[in-house]
C-alpha cells in the first residue's frame, strides 16, 4: 500500500458541530491479495471512494429544509388576505338558513366609532396590554418569549390556560381569517402579524384591535362596549371598568357580566394580578379597586324576526368564533314542520290567550319552534324564556323515582283524600277512585296518589330523576307540592326531559346547528345515561296509558304517541307534552300576566294542538296530503320571517263567536266550539254527517 500519510499543517482537527474528525485515507488496495487476475495485472488500482460524512448530510438536509420553507412562506403569502390587512374593518354579518336553505335571520353587530390610543387614559391601554400582550411595543407581531411562557403555563397547569398570541395576531385571526382551528391558519396569522409590523405602526394596529375586538352581547369595539355596559366614553372609564373590559375578551359570550358576574368578576381578579406584575398597578392600588357597577341603559338586542333565530343566534356566534366574515350558517329548522306549527297554532281557539310550541328530534335537534302568538306584537320567547309551572307533566320525574325504587305499574297506591297534614292536594273535579293502581294514577293524573308516592320515595330521588334528564331550573325540597309540578321552568327544559325518556339517553340538550360527531375519545369517556330496559318500558306503558285511557285522550294518533297533560293551579298554564314518531313536541297555552284559563287544561287546547300538528309532521300519524314540490330557495334572497305566515298557507279560517268559534275547512266541511249546558263539545259536519266530541278532560 502506498503511504497515505497527510502532512500534519493540513489536517482538520476539529469539524463543528460533530467534533473531531480523523483524517481522510486514500487507501490503495488488491482484492485477490498477491495474485491478481490476468486481466487486472496491468491496470492501476483505483481509490476507494471518499465517503460522504455527517457534513454532508447535514449541509444538503438544510439546503432542503430552507427550500422547502421558502415554498411555504411562498404559497402562505398567496393564500393568505396580506392586502386585506390594511383595509378598513366591515362589522361581522350572520346569516340563518333552514335546513333546507330558506334564510330566516340576518343579524349584524352593535358597533361604534373606533379609539384613539392617544385620547384612552393609561389606565384602559394597559389593562389590555397587561392580560393580552405584555411585550406589544417590543415584539414583530410573534413574541418568542410570549409562545414560551403560555407553552410552560399549559403544561405545568398553572390554574389559567394561555394562547401565546400576539395582539396584532389576534388582530390578524379575527379580522382576515376564518375562525378553522389547523396549523396552515396559525401560519397564515403568523405571516399577517409580520406584514402588519411592516406596514402599519404600534399605536395603529391597536387601535384597530380595541376598536373592534367583540366584548359579549353582539357589542364590538371597545367605545361600543363601554357605551353598553358603563353608559360612558372609554375615554372617561375608571381603572376598574377597563379592568373588566379587558378581561372580556378572552372568551366574550361566556364571561359577559350581563350574564356571569361571578365569571367576569373572578377574571377581572386576574387582569389586575397581571397588571401587578407587569408594574401598571402596584398591589395596595389593585386591592382598592372594586367591581364595577354595570349601568345597562339601552337595550342593543336586535330581534332578528323569528322566535327561533332569536334563540340560535348566540350560538351562531359561539360557534363562529367571532369571525368578521360574512358568515352563512345552516340550522336544524326544518321549513316544512315549522309551517305546521304555524297553521295548527293560527287555527286554534286561543282568544286572549298565548301559545307556545317546540318539536326537537329525541336526541335535542330543534326542527320547529312557536314562541308566541305574534312576533311582530312581542319578540318574548315562550319557549325558552318563560318560567311557568308545568303542573302534572312534572309528574313523569316522580313515577320514574317509583320505578327505580322497584314500585311497579300494577301495584296499589290509594287515591282517597288526604285529610292530614300540611299540605291537602286534591284531585281535579274532587274525584276519587280509592285503590287503585299505580299505572291507573298516572293515565288519571291522580293528585294524592302523586303526593302519596312522593312522600314514599323521598324529595332526593324526584329531584334525582330530574336533574338526570337535564332540568336544571331550582327544584324546593322537603315540599310535597312540588308533586304537581309547583316548580317553574321553560318549556324547552320539560320537552328535552320528555326527550331523555324517548330515547333514553340523557341529558337530552337541545341545539340549533347539527353537532360535529363524536371523537372516540369523547365517545369513551363521555357516556350518556339510560334508564334499565324494563324501567323505560314500564315507563313508557304508562305514558301512552295516559293519552290512550287517561287525561291525553284528545292527543291520540293512528300510530303509538305517548305523553302527559299538565295544568297549574287555577289553570294558570295548560300544557301536553309527549312524544310519537321521530319528534317529541311540547305545548302550552296561558296568559302572560299569569292570569286564569276559563275552560282550558292540558288535555283540551294543549292535546289537540300537539295532535294536529303530529298527525301532519310525522308519516303514518294521520291522513297523507299530497304537496307541491317547493322551489329551491336562495340563501342570498331575502328573509322570511316564518313566524308570520301567509293567509293562503292557512288550512282553515276560524271565526271567532265569543263564547263559539266556526272553523271553514272547505271541502273538510265545517267545525263547531261550543258549551252545551256549560259542557265544552266540538261538533262536526263533513260528507259522513254529524259527529259530536266533548272536549271535558279532568287534570
């Protein structure tokens, strides 16, 4: 072998960063030892060849990264709305279509003029920056520092959970992005923070950022905010009401103190510790300062022209996550079905009296909603705002304790009067059986034997089986009234309990945009409650008892419907809630000022309106109507407010007589409500005759 030594003025001794490398041989070699093949005896050896050290899989794997990397940020700044960034800020637009594409509801924000940094006090300036972003004047839009302290937060769990965004990054979120949760948007902002920095300076991006962030209640913008919740110029607010603006901003709709104080007021806690810190305020300054006072003088609501958009609209923002693009959002409203709920409650003889109608899939799905008589009169949603007693529909919770406690259908409870105690219930009409079967009280709707089979089960276990099902209203204990349902809660709260029973699986929480579908990590730890085979079917039994045999039976259907009347004391609230098909439907009829119902309880108005409107919207429950194909609709056309409906979408036209009402059903012939010797009858003449129907129905 020939000498491969290499003069020592021309080793490399140290090669960074993988430390000392041995020099390179050049090594002359013959494979076949001494003897060599004939055909190689008079041919030089070759070298080997030089192999390819860690320097050179490194240099070439950089060269890579940085290619690859320029391709990133290239295609980033095509994708991403760089020019858009320093365009004025259009408020944020939403609008509601049916499920079928009908829009209902368009809704814009409350905003106001934008701030001038210059004219805030410092004070409102560095509330913001203290529980936003500290380092806002030193960073190029990314704070290194800021990713680092929020990583180091979230893993140690410090008890307050962090972003590590930027406010120009927020800005650039907020304002040009959509609000998708992915790596591609988090580099998209990253890259408007940066052309931002560039372009526009500190005090400008802002003033873009206070003047249009959203504070809760649809209010964007900090004058707007303060204007809403102080009645004041953000110029002229006090330490401590910026304090709680600031803290606003980490989650609007939940921490709004129109809706949390207490929430609001514990993250108010935290902008002050971190104004401490970051030195704005010192610790005996922080602890004088108090909660402020909310001084809500104009109501910035805007209705939006049906009961149920009102309803689905804070959850459209939730769900948009604030996004101040126009947004287009399809929800659960089925058209078909809430033109139903509209024509059977336009038909029924209501008088003076208020109505209210929701029908949601067993799993909470709400297709149709009735909040009311006239939107156009009063925007108060019955369904979801009214507070009222159910009366005996609350009596499902206290059967359901029954039959967990292994108290069975068949067996005896006593409907005699009771003459003992406190509290003297009584049946409706003063009727008493004696003995009778448990099966037997609930299809009667037995006053005592609800009481007596409370008292045997306990307050806990009712108040148990309601909490299971999702009522969330307070429920007193140690008051047997509470029997007949002498609590207060919406309709909406009761349906979806109704709903926790017709599926089985509760809670049953009702929703207006379809549900993402379930990870199985949630789908492993996340496991609905049920009730035992034999428990739902005995309940069940008993529901479709007391619509077939008992108080319901003017909710009967074609098919099997199940369900329970309900009216309050001095029938004050009327109402039949129950379920048949796919859809559980729930139904009341009162008087906003809580006054009486002459002749009305839950087994007259409330049962047939719940009959009429499921013998058209579920398929078997009553006779077939053949229907026109509906057009398309346009989901940029205008909006319908399906709350007021067309006088040609009516089926009948009743006449209202004081006392009678004639309803003209054209070729259905003619209905009559009257009282024949103080008994309510319905009368009917069609092409088959007379048919005479009395509408008495003892609660």
């Amino acid at each position: 072998m020939l000498d491969p030594t290499i003069p020592r003025s021309r080793r490399r001794r140290w090669f960074w960063p993988f430390g000392r490398k041995a020099p390179v041989e050049t090594v002359f070699y013959e494979p076949y030892g001494d003897a060599l093949p004939p055909h190689l005896q008079d041919e030089p050896l070759a070298p080997l060849k030089k192999p390819r050290g860690k320097w050179w899989w490194f240099s070439r794997g950089l060269a890579a990264f940085l290619f690859l990397f320029i391709l990133l940020i290239a295609w980033l700044a095509i994708t991403a709305p760089l020019s858009k960034s320093l365009q004025p800020i259009a408020p944020p637009q939403i609008t509601l279509l049916t499920s079928d594409g009908q829009p209902i509801a368009r809704n814009g924000a409350v905003v106001d003029e934008p701030v001038q940094v210059a004219e805030l006090p410092d004070h409102v300036v560095n509330a913001f920056l203290a529980i936003e972003d500290r380092r806002f004047y030193s960073h190029w839009g990314v704070d290194p520092r800021g990713l680092a302290r929020a990583a180091w937060s979230n893993a140690t769990d410090s008890g307050m959970t962090q972003g590590g965004s930027t406010i120009t990054q927020q800005l650039a979120k907020l304002t040009f992005l959509t609000p998708e949760r992915s790596l591609t948007r988090k580099a998209r902002e990253m890259l408007i923070a940066f052309w931002m920095e560039a372009r526009l300076s500190k005090d400008e991006i802002l003033e873009r950022y206070l003047s249009n962030v959203y504070f809760g209640d649809n209010v964007y913008g900090l004058r707007a905010a303060s204007l809403h919740y102080y009645y004041r110029k953000p110029e002229n607010l006090k330490p401590e009401q910026a304090i709680m603006l600031a803290g606003l901003v980490q989650s609007p709709s939940r921490l709004a103190p129109t809706r949390n104080p207490d929430l609001a007021a514990k993250r108010a806690k935290l902008v002050k510790a971190a104004m401490v810190a970051a030195g704005f305020l010192t610790q005996a300054e922080a602890d004088k300062l108090r909660n402020p006072v909310l001084d809500v003088r104009a109501k910035n609501d805007l209705p939006t022209g049906t009961y149920f958009a009102d309803w689905a609209m804070p959850q459209a923002r939730a769900l948009s996550e604030m996004s101040y693009s126009k947004l287009t959002l399809t929800t659960t409203l089925d058209s078909q079905l809430q033109a139903i709920a509209s024509n059977v409650v336009n038909r029924a003889p209501l008088g003076k009296a208020q109505v209210a109608l929701v029908a949601m899939r067993p799993d909470g799905e709400v297709v149709a909603m009735i909040g009311g008589r006239d939107y156009k009169q009063s925007a108060f949603n019955r369904v979801t705002q009214a507070k009222r007693q159910p009366g005996s529909t609350f009596k499902l919770f206290v059967w359901l304790a029954a039959l967990r406690a292994d108290i069975r259908p068949d067996d005896m409870v006593d409907d005699s009067p009771i003459t003992k105690g406190g509290y003297l219930p009584k049946n409706a009409g003063e009727k008493y059986r004696g003995e009778i079967t448990l099966k037997e009280a609930f299809a009667k709707s037995s006053n005592v034997a609800a009481v007596r089979l409370f008292q045997q089960v306990g307050d806990k276990a009712v108040i148990r089986e309601a909490r299971n099902l999702g009522v969330t209203s307070k429920l007193a204990e140690d008051d047997p009234s509470l029997a007949l349902g002498t609590t207060t809660m919406t309709l909406m709260e009761l349906t979806a309990a109704y709903a926790g029973v017709a599926s089985n699986r509760w809670p049953v929480k009702p929703y207006a945009f379809k549900k993402q579908e379930q990870s199985w990590w949630e789908w492993l730890f996340d496991w609905p409650g049920r009730y035992g085979n034999s428990t739902h079917e005995r309940m069940e039994d008993m529901l479709r008892a007391a619509v077939n045999e008992g108080t319901g039976r003017n909710a009967r259907l074609s098919i099997p419907n199940y369900g329970k009347t309900g009216t309050s004391q001095n029938n004050r609230d009327a109402l039949f809630v129950g379920y048949a098909g796919e859809l559980v439907v729930g139904v009341w009829v009162g008087n906003d000022d809580n006054a009486p119902l002459k002749g009305v309880n839950g087994g007259s108005i409330p049962a047939r309106i719940w009959r009429d409107f499921m013998s058209q919207a579920v398929n078997g429950a009553g006779p077939v109507k053949k229907t026109k194909p509906a057009p398309k609709p346009d989901p940029d056309g205008p909006v319908k407010p399906l709350d007021v409906p067309d006088i040609e979408d009516l089926q009948d036209i009743p006449i209202d007589l004081g006392e009678s009402e004639i309803r003209i059903k054209g070729d259905q012939g003619v209905s009559i409500s009257t009282e024949i010797g103080g008994i309510p009858l319905d009368l009917s003449i069609n092409d088959d005759g007379l048919a005479i129907e009395s509408r008495r129905a003892a609660e």
